[in-house]
C-alpha cells in the first residue's frame, strides 16, 4: 500500500494548504477548479515514476484514499457519488486528457472540438453538438495540449505557435496556440477507430451498396489504381480502409502517410510516416522523400495516404512502372476536380513537364476514380464510381458507371435519394476476366434495382 507516495515529511509540508479553498458548494466551475487544484497537490505527493508499474485500478484505490484526506483537510464534505466523478476526474488528469478523456472514451464520438477553454463540442453521428465538458482556464487547456505534443517530441508555442501530432492510439490531433489563436487555444482530435469499419458494415450503414461494394472488391482484388476523392471528414480514409481488406494476403504493402491512420489488415505492411522539421528547421522527411524511398522496399502497391503536393508525380511513375493497385486519396469535391488537383500537384513537383504529358500520364495511372461525399444531414455516401478511359486531344476521358442521386429531403431532415448504375459496362471487365474475376453483366444495368 501507499506505493506511489513520496516522503510523509514532504507530504506534511504541502498540505498547508490555501484557505481560499475552503468549503463550498460543488457547483460545476466548483467541481473543475477542485479537480485541477487536487491534480496538482498530487503531483507534489505522488511518485510519478512508481505510476509506470501500475495499472490503472491499483493507482485509482491509492489516488482515492489521498484524495479524500486531502478533501477532509479542507472540509469538503461530498457524497460518494461526488467524491467517485472527482476521483475519476482526478485520474483523468494524472494519467490522461483531463477534461477529454471521457469523449476519447465515447465510441459515439468521431471528433473533439475545443475551442477555448470553456467551449468544447463533439460530432455525434455527422452532426455538431456542444458539451459540458470545460477547462478551468486557458493555462490548464494550453496544460493538456502541451502534454499531447511533448509525448510526440513536437512543441507548440508563441514560436511555433501550430502543431500536428497524434495520441498514442493514432488519434489525429491539430492544435493552435495564441497569438495564431486570438480567443484562445484551438485543439481539433479526429478519433482513430479502434476497429476498422469494413465494407459489409458500409454496406449496413447505406453508404455503399452492394452492387458497388462488389465492383470495389473486383477491382481492387484485379490490381486496378484507385484514386478516392472527397471533401473533409467524408470518409476518404475509412473507404481506403475498407478497400484495403481486398488485398492478396501474398502481397507487399507500402504505405506512406502524414499521420498513421490507416489500418490494413494483411500482414506484409511496412508503415512509413512523415517526420517535420526540428527547432533548428532541419530533419524534415516529407511523403516525397518515402515515395522515393518506398521504390527501393520491392513493394506490390503503395498506398498513400492522402496527396498533397510535388508527391504526386511520384505517386505517377510509381503506378506507371510495375506498381499496379496501388491507391491513394485526394480532396476534391468531383471525380473530373480530382483530375484537376492532381495535374495542380504534379506541376507542384519542380518538374517541368507539358500539359499534354501530365494528363497522359494521369490517365495512363488511375484506372478508377470513387468519389465519396459527407451529406448535408451528416451521412456519407459514395457518390459515383468512373472508369478513366483515356484521351481524346488534351482531355481526359471518363465514364460514371455508378452513381447516387439526390432527390429531396425528408421531413427530418434527412436527405432523399438512391443508387443508380448509368447502363455501361467498364472496358477494365477484360483485364478482370484475365484475373480470374466475373462480374455478372446485370450488375451494371440501369434497370437492376441497386439496394
């Protein structure tokens, strides 16, 4: 017992404590200023390294008799229910994110927005809500976030006042401080979910039916790239996620990512990741420099993450060079603008190349373009499927094989609408048929119901 005390005599000294902090009714601004108040008393008592050793029970019996002698001491007189939300809150603040450690915990929950101190809001099922959740001022919340970045060895101040990092179970933290930050810090965490949601549970959800699901399997089992396009939040990772399961188990997988967010499922994946520059602005290690990298690994596919800049063209000569079904995401918010911010990065690559050239080599590359949105009523859907054809002069050609049409909304709001298949049937049926792999031609009949 008492493993994590420090010395008794060290522990007698600090607790003369303020008598600003006497009794008083535990009201909710109450309840966050004693929180934080006792977290830091704990930090003069508890050794920390003893914590390592210890499981979160172990720590959490020994936290509560502490916290109620130092509740005693200042004449807190609270219930049990109380006294067991602060020693949790307590906990949360020793070992975890204080205030948002119970929203990490809400599998409910898919982003945590903080915007100061005293406003924290949530998605919940594609739409924003507001939570009680609060800090007890901007030094605790600046507290928190300085602990999230120093476990990442990034720092965040007036110096470099915005950071990208991410927690220890791969959730993607952005976070901005003052003077960036005019009304306080900024902290945005999308959670990494702990189970990888697969294409039947899309399929569940009515985000991908299962005529397209099938296609999607077909394709990517047949080794075709894949290019995903869609706006921000729409799922563009969770569909590459889901995508991914169709990979041969024989296969060696590259990928390349600013944040480790994807989750294969196979084996063989080596998992490369893009490192910032230090202090001193040196040691950066961008998805072009593991693209290049990635070409020395004999990997099968590589799949990037998402495409940002210059990569691009790397992305290009790795698909046009041996690495076929390789796949990658892009933000745009049609299959034809996808195209057009691939041409953009490409010309972000330093390398001049004619126009001509740029777009014969994007048609030569991606052989299938998905194209996923998040809906007004917070649903996501995958919104068409086209086959890149090739060229006729300087344009590329496409056809949409699949598609969703919107045609309303009901009286909750939500939006109205129905998978279609658009009658044709893709040139790539060949290069399946090759494989192994037949689709049955009414699948692609615009008359065959899509459900």
């Amino acid at each position: 017992m008492w493993q994590i005390r420090r010395d008794r005599q060290n522990e007698t000294r600090l607790n003369a404590w303020h008598a600003a902090h006497a009794a008083s009714p535990l009201r909710e601004d109450r309840h966050t200023e004693l929180k934080v108040i006792l977290h830091q008393r704990l930090i003069g008592i508890i050794n920390l390294s003893a914590l390592e050793s210890m499981s979160r029970q172990q720590v959490e019996v020994e936290v509560g008799e502490i916290v109620h002698e130092q509740l005693a001491l200042q004449k807190h007189a609270l219930n049990l229910q109380e006294r067991a939300q602060l020693v949790s809150d307590v906990l949360d603040e020793l070992l975890g994110l204080g205030p948002l450690e119970p929203l990490l915990k809400d599998q409910s929950v898919t982003d945590i927005l903080v915007n100061g101190h005293k406003s924290v809001f949530v998605e919940r099922d594609g739409r924003l809500v507001k939570t009680p959740a609060r800090f007890k001022d901007e030094a605790h919340l600046l507290r928190i976030v300085q602990k999230i970045v120093s476990a990442v060895g990034r720092r965040i101040d007036e110096a470099s006042p915005f950071v990208d990092a991410r927690l220890a179970d791969g959730s993607r933290v952005n976070a901005v401080v003052p003077p960036l930050a005019v009304d306080g810090a900024l902290l945005s965490i999308r959670k990494f979910a702990r189970e990888p949601i697969c294409m039947v549970r899309l399929t569940e959800l009515g985000s991908v039916p299962a005529p397209m699901a099938q296609l999607l399997h077909a394709v990517v089992a047949a080794r075709r790239n894949v290019l995903i396009s869609g706006g921000t939040g729409s799922g563009k990772t969770t569909l590459l996620n889901a995508m991914s399961a169709s990979i041969d188990e024989h296969e060696r997988i590259v990928t390349i990512e600013d944040a480790a967010e994807l989750q294969l499922q196979q084996d063989h994946v080596a998992r490369l990741e893009t490192r910032p520059a230090n202090v001193e602005g040196r040691g950066e290690i961008t998805q072009r420099d593991l693209l290049k990298n990635a070409l020395r690994m004999r990997p099968d596919r590589i799949i990037v993450g998402e495409v940002r800049a210059g990569e691009a063209f790397d992305m290009l000569q790795a698909m046009n060079t041996g690495h076929e079904g390789s796949m990658t995401t892009v933000h745009a918010n049609s299959p034809r603008d996808a195209l057009s911010r691939v041409e953009q990065m490409v010309g972000m690559s330093g390398i001049e190349i004619p126009l001509r050239s740029v777009r014969a080599q994007i048609a030569s590359a991606f052989h299938v373009i998905v194209q996923i949105a998040r809906l007004s009523d917070g649903s996501r859907r995958l919104m068409s499927i086209s086959e890149i054809t090739g060229m006729e002069g300087e344009v590329i050609t496409m056809q949409e094989i699949f598609r969703f049409k919107m045609t309303g909304r009901r009286e909750d709001g939500s939006v109205r609408g129905h998978f279609e298949a658009t009658d044709i049937r893709p040139k790539f049926m060949a290069d399946l048929a090759d494989r192994g792999i037949t689709l049955p031609s009414s699948l692609f009949s615009a008359e065959t119901p899509i459900r």
